[in-house]
C-alpha cells in the first residue's frame, strides 16, 4: 500500500524547534519530489516546503524561508522538516504530501500532490 | 507568485443538482498544471483533478475538470449527500505551488 506517516508534532513554545518527519512506503520514494503542506485551525491549505528527489534543490514559501529547513534520507525511505523559530502562527496541521518524478529519460514529470499523509499537528503556545 | 481565487465562497445546493465551482488564477497556469482536491472535515486532502481535465484514481466520472490558462472550472453533476466538502484548486506548475482558498459546498 502506499503511504506517507507523519510524526514528530506537538506543543511547542515560541521561538522553540521541532522536526517533522514523514516515512514513505509502498513506492520508490527516491524517484518523487516531495513536499509538506499546512493547515491552522478552520483554514485553507498552504503549502510550506518542496524538495527535489535528489535533494539538490528546496523551495520554501516566504512565511518559512530561514526558519524551516527540508531533508530528506531516501535510504531510510523519510522526508524531514526542521522547524526552528517557531510562531503562534505556525501553529497547524502539517501534512507530507508526493508530488513530480524523473521519469525512464531523465525528464521531471510534474504531478498533482496524489498521495497525502494524514498530518501531525504543530502547536506553538506558551 | 500565482494567486488562486476561488468562488464562490460557500455553495448550498441539493442532492441532484449541478454544482459549479470556479478558480481564477492570476496569472496563466503553466501547462494546464491545476488540479483540485476535496477535503471533508477531519481528513485528509484527496486529489479530485489534475493536469486541469484528467480524474484521479479512483474518482467518480461525476467530477470532472476543464479550463485553461487563468480560468479553470470543477464541475460536480448529480450531487450526493458524500459531496458535501471544502474543495480547493492548486497550482502544481511552478513554486510557490499555492492553493486556493477554498469553495465549502453544502449539501441541503
């Protein structure tokens, strides 16, 4: 079967850290670009944070940039999210979700998020 | 940055009827790289729509998607009371790969 599983969220002060991690399964994990995306209480989703399959490039929405950091470890099959500074108004559902592949040429392939984790929550109180 | 807007809002329709939703982006969406997802409360997001026309695995023919360039359209026909969701359009072509802010429909 294939899945994403998020862990690692939690309450957490302001200005503390926090990683996320999310463990993929039942595809070729090193083969997908993947992304995290995040919901507050009652909101719509925003998307956080992409990395490529090689882990040779990262993109980040401005909110983040600086503060967060995405990896990955495609011999243990996870994808990561340093969180450090964190604000109340990081304060979400952070979900894993797949997006674009190489394919057999060497060509990326952009692909709509398909397979979704089933999130973790982030609390930042104090 | 391309910025998605959705509408309308909230949608209150019954079971049977069509729904329509819209998704205007602000500027064109490459390679038709929209799709739309479905989110009930309490679970995950599920991908409805890609590549602006194509149905997901698994998606019932009922669902289907159409537009091009900034103006792209979910269209729902013979509603279900299982319908009733927050529906977002997102593009997936280039970062940021932003979201809508969502279309709640109601089933009455």
């Amino acid at each position: 079967e294939v899945q994403l599983v998020e862990s690692g969220g939690g309450l957490v002060q302001p200005g503390g850290s926090l990683r996320l991690s999310c463990a993929a399964s039942g595809f070729i994990f090193s083969n997908y670009w993947m992304h995290w995306v995040r919901q507050a209480p009652g909101k719509g989703l925003v998307w956080v944070s992409r990395i490529t399959s090689d882990e040779s490039s990262t993109s980040y929405a401005d909110s983040v940039k600086g503060r967060f950091t995405i990896s990955r470890d495609n011999a243990k099959n996870t994808l990561y999210l340093q969180m450090d500074s964190l604000r109340a108004e990081d304060t979400a559902v952070f979900y894993c979700a797949r997006g674009g592949y190489y394919d057999s040429s060497g060509s990326y392939q952009a692909q709509a998020f398909d397979i979704w984790g089933q999130g973790t929550m982030v609390t930042v109180s104090s | 940055e391309i910025v998605l807007t959705q509408s309308p809002g909230t949608l209150s329709l019954s079971p049977g009827e069509r729904a329509t939703l819209s998704c205007r982006a602000s500027q064109s969406v490459s390679s038709s790289y929209l799709a739309w997802y479905q989110q009930k409360p309490g679970q995950t997001p599920r991908l409805l729509i890609y590549g602006a026309s194509s149905g997901a695995t698994g998606i019932p023919d009922r669902f289907s998607g159409s537009g091009s360039g900034t103006d792209f359209t979910l269209t729902i026909s013979r509603l279900e009371p299982e319908d009733s969701a927050v529906y977002y359009c997102q593009q997936y072509g280039s970062s940021p790969y932003t979201f809508g802010q969502g279309t709640k429909l109601e089933l009455k």
